[in-house]
C-alpha cells in the first residue's frame, strides 16, 4: 500500500513544485497540502474502502481549486492550467470513477459526478458518464430525460433524440417519457425556426448590400429560387410533421384520454403547434368522443373563444349538459362541477345560469348515486332546509350510507337533529367514525347542545356513554366537562375512572 501511494505522491510533484515556484501557495502551505494529500492517499487505500473517505478527499482538493482560483485573480497570473488546475481535475474525476463503479446503486454519486463535470465543462465526460449511468440505471425514466436534455443543450439534437428512443424502448409505457420527447421535438422545431429567422434577416441584408453596391438589382436576384430537397425536408420538420409521428407513437402506446390532454397541455404551451393541437383533439373525438375528460377539454376550450361572456360560458355548460344527457358519470359531474365553480368566481354576469346548471346537475347526480363528496357537500348547502326539509334530508340520508366514513355528513346530521334525536344519530357515528374524528364530534356535539340551552342534558348523556364505552378520550372529555362544574364533580369523575 506504501508503494502506492509514494508513487501517487511522485506523480504530484510537478503541480505542488509550480504551485510553490508562481506564488500561489507559500512553502508552509504546501507542506500542509503534501500531509494532507498523503493521509487521504493512505485512506483511500485501504484494503477495506469507504465512500465517505473518497468524498472527503474530492472536497478537499474542490475546495483547493477554489482557493487556487481566488489567489489567481489576486495576483493576476491566469498560466500553467495544464499544470496545476487540470492535475487536479483529473485527480477529481478518477476519484469519481472510483465511487461510481464501487456504489454502482447510488445515483446520487452518478448525479454529483455529473454536475461536477458540467460545472468544470468537460461535456465529452458528461456525456460518457451519462451513458454509463442509464447502463446501470436504465429503469429510471428520469435519467434517460436528464441525458437527452443535456445533449440537446450542448447542441447534438441527433444525440438527445437517440436517447430518448433507446429510453422509450425501455419504458415504453412511461407517461413522462413520452411527453418529454414530445417536447424535446417541439423544442428543436423552436429551435430550427428561429435559426432560419435569424438566416433570412442575415440573407436580406446580404443582397440589400450588393443591390446597393451594384445600383441595380440583376436578373439572377430577381427570379424565384428552387425548392431543393433539403428545403422540402425542413419545411416538413417546422410544419411539426415529425411532431405529429411523435404524438401519434405515443397515443397508441399510451391510448388514455387524460394522458392526450396531457400532451395538449404542453403542446399548447408552443405558438406553432396549432396542427399538433388539432391532431391530438381530432384524435380525442374519434377514440375518446363519450369520455368526460375529453368532454371536459371541449368545453374548457369552448370557454376559451372571444366573444359575449354570457354566449361562451352557454355554449361550455351545452356541452356539459349534452353528454349528461346521453351518457352521465361520476367522473364527468366532477369535471363538470369544478368547471362551474371555477366560473363562478371569474364570471359574475352568469350567476342565475350557473346556479340552474349546479342544481340541475346535482339533482341529476343524486338521483342516479354519481354525486362524490364534494358535490354532496354543495348541494347541501343549496337546499333550503326550511322550504324543502324532504329533499334535504333525502339527500344527507344518501350521503351518510354513501359516505359513512365521512366526518362532515355526521356533523350535519347532528345539526339537523336539532337537539332531539341525537342519541341515534351519536350510535351510528361510533360505528363509522376513527377516535379522532369521534373526538371532534363530540365536542361538537356539547357545543350545540350548550348553544340549544340543553347543556345538562348533554352532560348526563355524555357521563352515560363514558360509562358504557371504554374509550379514553370520552374519559378526558367528561374530566373537562365535569371540572367546569366544580372541583367536587371532577374528582368524583378521576375517583370513578382512574384505575380504567
């Protein structure tokens, strides 16, 4: 091991020598870096290795770089990097390579290689490292998304869309993925349009310039060019046709109808995406046209239109209503619903319409047992419990054998009782309800009571339940309940229940 690490600390020499003979590390200085160097070399090398002894060391000599970096700048001398700075890159990255093929299962040591490398700028690395990293952690989708990423950043479209395929063959069904790549395509679609802006005002100015040096402009100038080959493959790319392969792959992969307005979403987020978008609603309305998330989408884009508020939020709700009408579902009076919330507080000049649709959709999802929690809640709420008692408590009945589990509903029983039938009302919530929701219930319960002037019957009603049923927080309660009437009363409560 000692041979090892003297003849590391031989290949040293040079760097430590220049680092001493330029003035950026005193005499003094530089015995301290040789110890310190030494000691981590003799770690390292130990028979048994440690993951954390490697990461000390790469801290240390980023934190060396660092400070070699500032004295740099202080004395103005910006020579011999090949020396000095690169040494002690290499050292870094073998250090990397190390950990990374020691812990191959940790992807946080891939990951801090990585950025290390980008922070240092050596792509060519990166981009080795990246595709050692998917060889060994192929079944993360992110990782295949990271390193096309940073390909189409430094600039190999070619190469991140290799990758994102090889991805896609692996997790052909990833959602992420496929999106992703949809976006990568559109990003380089972006990409090409403004590069060929940017040619065109450069073409322009070139022939202005010989127009005006000429005086004239020639015949050659004056007739049409030729489409060439090329030019009628790019036009292809920046009409989205590739775009268009792209999200057509991944709907056949993928045929769900919330992961099609998911690729709307981002394609929408691209001003030049007009065909794509109309490729992915065209696709929704022949494969998906009776799903209430493609219904959803066409009324939300219905909401989208210019013209009289009043006529678009009606032809939004037409649409809701239609496919209500011809095919009702849980899942669509939710979408439905929360659209309509979401309007009545952005469209005030529709009230009276939007509280005709809430009521007519909320009675027809009471009717047929699609209404979810939510909605139950708000039709509640609706009801006018003095002019239709009926209707109020048909449907809280339907919500507590729907929902039993549900703390609300039993609250609004509770107070829908009025102070008279609660005793049923408490013995089915036991039977439905966890300790903590119980616990607020009861506290409710004694609050209402309090409220209906009937606080001592509430008292005797609770002292009986603490001592039919062994619960704890009951005991608590009726301790509480029973010192607000005196010290006598709560001690006789501890003497009765303590030993429980």
């Amino acid at each position: 091991m000692a041979e090892y690490v003297e003849e590391k600390m031989e290949q040293m020499i040079p760097e430590v020598e220049e680092l001493e003979r330029v003035g950026i590390l005193n005499s003094l200085e530089v015995k301290e870096l040789v110890k310190r160097r030494k000691h981590f070399e003799y770690k390292i090398q130990k028979r048994t290795k440690k993951k954390d002894d490697f990461l000390a060391y790469i801290q240390y000599e980023r934190n060396l770089k660092n400070l070699i970096e500032i004295r740099r700048a202080n004395l103005g001398y910006f020579h011999k990097k090949d020396i000095i700075d690169d040494a002690i890159n290499r050292r870094i990255h073998k250090m990397f390579i190390i950990l990374c093929n020691r812990w191959q299962n940790d992807v946080k040591l891939w990951l801090s290689h990585i950025d290390w490398l980008k922070e240092t700028r050596w792509n060519i690395s990166v981009s080795k490292v990246y595709m050692r990293l998917l060889q060994v952690h192929n079944s993360n989708p992110k990782l295949w998304i990271a390193a096309a990423k940073f390909e189409f950043e430094v600039g190999s479209a070619e190469n991140g869309r290799q990758i994102m395929l090889r991805g896609l063959r692996f997790h052909p069904e990833s959602k992420l993925l496929h999106r992703e790549y949809v976006k990568f395509e559109l990003l380089f679609v972006e990409k090409l349009l403004a590069r060929k802006k940017v040619l065109k005002i450069a073409d322009s100015k070139v022939v202005q310039e010989k127009n005006d040096k000429d005086g004239s402009e020639t015949e050659e100038d004056s007739k049409p060019k030729k489409e060439s080959q090329f030019d009628a493959v790019d036009d292809k790319i920046l009409n989205c046709d590739l775009v268009n392969l792209v999200v057509k792959s991944a709907l056949d992969a993928i045929p769900e109808p919330s992961f099609a307005v998911s690729l709307l979403v981002t394609v929408r987020v691209f001003a030049f995406s007009q065909n794509v978008q109309q490729q992915i609603l065209d696709i929704l309305e022949e494969k998906f046209a009776e799903h209430p998330v493609t219904v959803d989408t066409k009324a939300r884009l219905a909401l989208e239109k210019n013209g009289n508020a009043s006529d678009v939020v009606k032809e939004a709700i037409d649409i809701y209503r239609d496919a209500l009408d011809t095919a009702p579902s849980q899942e669509l009076i939710h979408l439905a619903f929360t659209t309509l919330q979401e309007l009545s507080k952005t469209v005030k000049s529709c009230d009276i319409l939007l509280l005709k649709t809430f009521l007519y959709m909320l009675k027809l999802g009471h009717e047929k047992e699609m209404l979810g929690i939510e909605e139950t809640e708000f039709y509640l709420k609706l009801i006018d419990t003095a002019e239709e008692k009926g209707q109020f408590s048909g449907v809280l009945t339907d919500a507590l054998r729907r929902y039993p589990q549900h703390y609300a509903f039993w609250e609004i029983k509770l107070m829908s009782d009025g102070g008279d039938k609660y005793e049923e009302t408490i013995s089915k919530a036991h039977q439905n309800l966890n300790e903590a929701d119980l616990t607020k219930f009861w506290l409710r319960f004694l609050d209402l009571m309090s409220q209906w002037h009937k606080s001592d019957e509430a008292y005797t009603f609770l002292e009986e339940n603490v001592g039919k049923r062994n619960l704890a927080f009951l005991r608590v309660l009726f301790l509480d309940r029973a010192y607000e009437k005196g010290i006598g009363k709560a001690r006789d409560a501890y003497k009765r229940y303590h030993h429980l």
